[in-house]
C-alpha cells in the first residue's frame, strides 16, 4: 500500500523582523538546513543560524512562533516572530538537531493545561498573594522584577510602539524641518552620551500647549511644543530628554505599568505566561504619560541624566535652570510636567551637588538658532511613530 504523499510546505512564511533596537518591519521567513532567512520586498535582511535561536510562544492566546537571536557583545540580538506553527515541522525536518528538538517539546508543553511544576508554581503563587496581602512589599517588588524579565527587548519596543501610534492617532506632530533637525541633534548627542543600548531613539514633537514632556518603553519620546517654548536655550531641553531617556534605560515606565495592573500578574509571571502579562502591560501603557515617577525613579533618572549629559558635551545646568524656571510656576497655572515629574529642593540640590563634586564639562555649543527655532511646529497628523524626520540614533 503506497504512503499518502506529504503536502508540500510553503517556500517561506510571513512574519515580523525586529532588527537590534529598532521597531518590527514585516518580512518572510525562509527556513533551510542552517538557520532561518528574513527578507523584506525580497531584499534579506539577516540570516540568523539555529545554533543561536531560542522558541517563545508571544501574542495573545500564544499564537506567535518566536525566534529570538543570542545577544552579541554589545547585548544586541534580533527577533523573527510568525503566527505560521507550521515553521517549527519545516525546521524539524530540515535541521534533527537534539537541542532545537528539546526547546520544541518545552514549547508544546507550555500550552498544555496547568499540571505537576505547574501546579506547584500555581500555588505558590497563591501564597505570594496572600503574603503581599499581608504587606511584605519587598516579595511585591521581586515579582515585579519577575514579571518585567518576561518582557523581552523587541516586545518592549514593540509596545512602546503600539501606545506611540495612539497617541499620533489622536494628536498633530510638528514637522517643520528646522526645529525637528534641532531636536535630531540633541538627540543624536544624547545617544552618543548613553553608549550602547538596544533602542533606536525617536525624540518627536506634539502640538500641545501643555508644558510636558514623557518617553514610552523602547526608546519613543515625546516633547510638546509648549515645552520647547518655554525653554531659553537647546541645553535646558538637552537636560530635559536625557532625564527621560533614562526613565526609558531604566524601564521605569514598564515596571509602573506592570505595577499598577491587579495582583493577578504575579500568576502569569510566575507561571511564565508572557502573552497574558504583555496584554496587560499594553492596556495599562495607556496612562503612561500621565504617569507619576517615584521619588527613587526620578533620582535615578536625574543621576544618569547628569551622566549623560556629561559625556554629550551639554551644560548639565540647562536641567537645573529649566527646572528653577518650572517651580517658580504656582496656581492654576502648574505646569502639567510637574505632575509627573516634581522639581523639588532636593532634586536641585541633588543635580547642584554632582555639578559642585564634578566640575563643569567641556561643553559643545549646539548648531540651532535656538530663538528662531523654538517656536517653528507645522502641524500635521502623522500616525506611523517611525515615519516623522530622522531617528534619534542616527550618527
């Protein structure tokens, strides 16, 4: 009796690629006996090796495949995500490797119902709740940490992406090419001061009489022009987006959003349930820039700050005057930046202090006429965050 003949698979797969630090563009998957080939418009993009692949399930109801590259040297790595199942049949077929074949069976049986290890990491995660009922907020904050490693890079940025377009969606961006290339180059100075970090930064500007300013997870910040305005020179704005760009480093922003959910997240942390925790991270990512940072939060952002501006070459007092100039501000009148970010004696004197200890750097004049500048927009309602001008992160 003949076997019925296998049908044939499909030459590749559609997905999404999330290149080092950078948002996803669609691609196809093309797998062979050695790795799994990205294309885009028929272009390759990067051909990543199994060797170097760890499997994920992501997405809700863990319907996406992902592929997830060994970091490098510098802690960059690539992702390649599919909602195609059938891609793991074609690489087994193609590459009988013991190792691939072990993280495919763990795969399957991460979607299996909740039984033995499982059970045992269920109830000990009831456990933690009623201890955290009881108040031990150190067990809290351990399972925030928890549940923030179950977040990997690219679906940070891709969140921080998400919650970007909903705010263009809603909100006009100025395009006036002086002002955005001033804002390209403090960007591009404030990365060259952080070093290497896995985001691709995108400094845009809203048409908002609102002094405020905020920065989604992956590298996604936004300054409203009010605030541009209110600013005597590109320094005090420089000290400004360093300040946010460390709240970003830090992942402040996904450890309030993950802190703010109900208790019920400790489970899917606990239970490495990372499509559940990133949907409520999504929703919660809502608020975000309304978000109120801790005093330990905005210490820590006001420190790598100061780091940073150092190594740019920017007046590390430009942040200091920007913000004796907001809390000299009272009534009705309180800038909505203080609401998030309060300018307190003792975070002045605290960035006084490290200026006092440290000297003033060398600082390299920027090129705008900030006076001219600063007051530019062109309004217009641009929805894709990373179609607007140039990326921050550009030599």
């Amino acid at each position: 009796m003949t076997a019925p003949a296998t049908a044939a698979r499909p030459a590749d797969y559609p997905g999404t690629c999330f290149p080092p630090g950078a948002a996803g563009k669609p691609c196809r998957l093309q797998p062979n006996d050695t790795g799994i080939t990205a294309s885009h418009d028929g272009a390759p993009l990067v051909h990543l090796h199994y060797r170097d692949l760890t499997l994920s399930r992501s997405g809700d109801n863990r319907r996406y495949i992902t592929f997830t590259e060994l970091p490098d040297a510098d802690g960059r790595f690539h992702t390649l995500v599919t909602p195609q199942k059938e891609i793991l049949d074609h690489i087994a077929e193609q590459y009988p490797s013991r190792h691939f074949h072990e993280q495919l069976a763990k795969l399957r049986q991460a979607n299996r119902r909740v039984t033995g290890p499982k059970l045992l990491g269920l109830l000990f995660a009831l456990g933690l709740l009623i201890l955290l009922g009881l108040g031990l907020r150190a067990l809290w904050h351990g399972a925030i940490d928890l549940a923030i490693e179950q977040l990997p890079t690219g679906i940070e940025i891709e969140l921080g992406r998400t919650q970007a377009q909903r705010i263009l969606n809603e909100t006009d961006v100025c395009t006036d090419e002086a002002l955005n290339a001033a804002m390209d180059e403090i960007g591009q100075r404030l990365t060259l001061g952080l070093g290497g970090t896995p985001y691709q930064w995108r400094v845009r500007v809203l048409d908002s009489p609102d002094i405020n300013a905020f920065a989604l997870p992956g590298g996604y910040v936004f300054v409203n022009r009010a605030l541009i305005a209110a600013t005597d020179d590109g320094h005090e704005l420089a000290g400004v987006l360093a300040h946010e760009f460390q709240h970003v480093v830090e992942r402040h922003g996904i450890r309030n959003a993950v802190a703010n959910v109900s208790l019920t997240l400790v489970l899917f942390a606990l239970l490495g349930d990372a499509d559940a925790l990133q949907a409520m991270v999504l929703n919660n990512l809502a608020s975000l820039a309304s978000m109120s940072f801790s005093r330990s939060q905005e210490t820590a952002a006001d420190l790598g700050a100061m780091h940073t501006l150092y190594r740019a070459e920017l007046d590390p007092m430009g942040l200091v005057r920007f913000m004796d100039k907001l809390s000299a501000q009272g009534g009705a009148a309180l800038p909505s930046i203080l609401s998030t970010h309060p300018a307190s004696n003792q975070r002045k004197g605290l960035l006084q202090a490290h200026v006092d200890a440290h000297g003033l750097p060398s600082v390299r004049p920027l090129r705008a006429d900030w006076s001219a500048v600063k007051t530019r927009c062109s309004p217009a309602r641009i929805a894709d965050p990373d179609s607007i001008g140039d990326d921050a992160s550009a030599p």
